[in-house]
C-alpha cells in the first residue's frame, strides 16, 4: 500500500507535466527503496533510510548517465559500484537492506539511450518518487516493528538473573519437575539470541562499536544461559555452600544490571557494582 501510494507520482508527472522521464524515475524510486531494498526496522526507521539513501542514488544516477556514453566505461563503473556498496553493507544492516536499491539506480541510469541533457529530469524524478516513499514510511500504514535485538537480549538477561536467585535459594519451593522445565526455557531463550532466529535486518552486524558490543552481549549472554540450564538440570547447591550462593547472587545481580544497561535504563556500574 505505502509504495503503491509513492509510486502514484507517475501519473501527475507522465500525464499532467509531459515528463516521462520525471515518472519513470519517481515509479523507480519507490519500487527501488519500497520492494526491492529490505529496510529494516520501524517506519520512521526506514524513511529516515530512505532520506539519508537519497544522496547516494542521486550520484549513482549522475554517474551511470556519464558513463553510459559507451559500454566499456559503463562496464567498469559496474564493477567499482558493485564492488563499493557490497564492501560498504558490512557497515550494517540499514546499508545492507539499501543496496540494492542503490546499485540498480546506476543500473537503470547505464540503460541507453545515452541522454545525459536529461539528468535533471532524472534528478527531479527520483527525489520526487524518494520523499514520496519517505512520507508514506512515517505516515500511511506503518508496520508493526519488529522486536530489537536489544530487547531479546535484555530479556535473556533478566531470565538468567531470576534463575540464578533461584538456584541461590534452592529453588525456592517449586516441585522437582520445575528445574528440567526451567533448563528447557533457558535452552529455549539462549537459542533465541542467534542472529539466524532475528528478523531479517535487525541482528546487530555492523562494523561500528554499538553494533560489535551488542554482538559480544548477545553471544556472552547466551554462553551464560546454556551454563545456567545446565545449571537447573543439577540438584541445588547444599544449604551450607555459601561461596556458590554468592556467586549465584553475583551473577543476577550482574545480569540485572547489564539488562537495564542494554534497554537503555543507565550504565552498567562494572564487575564492582555487581559484587558487594
């Protein structure tokens, strides 16, 4: 529906303005960012990724029209273009879901004939078609957002807190049966943390330090809920194993902490807040 709505500048521009190139592009501009590039996140997420895209298919645009003159350049530019935005998608996923999108505005650009008097028609049309897609992204029918790895994250580690106080305590006065259920949901939830169970665009690959330190939480926490069902599968520590107990209370003390951490609730305080 969004990109039907943003691919109707094709009709004011072909049939009131006479500009069929202004159509062709604005049609191609939806298509290229609202169905062929998979941006991820919410719709405010993904018309922000549609504006900050917008400089970089208008000079991928300008470029194919230059180097469309013979096959030879085209060619070459292919090949730079191609090798340019598929270095540049390990920057993350927003990157990554635009590139396509990217790489056929020069691809569309090549097409002949070799017309570079319509560039700004080009231009024109492609803004038009991009703000239009932006606009119905933030407006008209956004879809529902998909859980942030943060969030996965976060929830594991306030499970891995609430089992560690359990285990602390002997596991409290649930049944016996309580502690292979409770391994099994920790299994469960650390198998969840892989990046191959996340929503396509919403695991955290980039190269930027958020993104690697996210990574490093998700594979730490996961490593620590397999522990931890394994853990709840075993009888609960005797009454006088005071050193476990400490530990099992540092451990969700820690884990407390750094789920408020990764939500965004305050700084995690380090292992001396965590220990007392």
């Amino acid at each position: 529906m969004r990109v039907t709505v943003a691919a109707a500048g094709f009709y004011p521009a072909l049939y009131a303005f006479d500009r069929p190139v202004v159509a062709i592009y604005a049609l191609f501009a939806a298509v290229a960012f609202g169905v062929l590039s998979p941006l991820p996140g919410s719709g405010r997420e993904r018309a922000r990724a549609v504006l900050y895209a917008l400089a970089p298919a208008a000079a991928l645009t300008a470029l194919g029209t230059a180097l469309a003159v013979a096959t030879a350049p085209a060619v070459a530019g292919m090949l730079v273009v191609g090798f340019v935005l598929t270095f540049a998608s390990a920057c993350g996923p927003r990157v990554a879901g635009a590139a396509p999108g990217l790489q056929l505005f020069y691809i569309l650009a090549c097409f002949p004939p070799y017309a570079p008097g319509t560039l700004p028609q080009r231009l024109a049309g492609l803004a038009a078609g991009a703000l239009l897609l932006a606009a119905a992204e933030f407006r008209l029918l956004p879809e529902p957002t998909a859980p942030h790895y943060a969030d996965h994250v976060a929830h594991a580690l306030r499970d891995a807190a609430a089992t560690a106080r359990a285990l602390a305590r002997g596991h409290g006065d649930d049944p016996p049966a309580a502690s292979p259920s409770r391994s099994r949901a920790l299994h469960a939830a650390a198998q969840g943390l892989r990046f191959s169970r996340q929503p396509p665009g919403t695991s955290p690959t980039g190269a930027g330090r958020t993104h690697r330190a996210l990574a490093q939480t998700g594979g730490a926490a996961r490593r620590l809920l397999e522990q931890l069902a394994a853990l709840a599968a075993r009888p609960a520590p005797p009454p006088d194993d005071a050193p476990t107990r400490r530990l099992l209370d540092g451990i969700a003390d820690c884990c407390a902490e750094a789920a408020e951490a990764v939500r965004g609730g305050r700084p995690a305080r380090g292992r001396a807040g965590c220990w007392r």
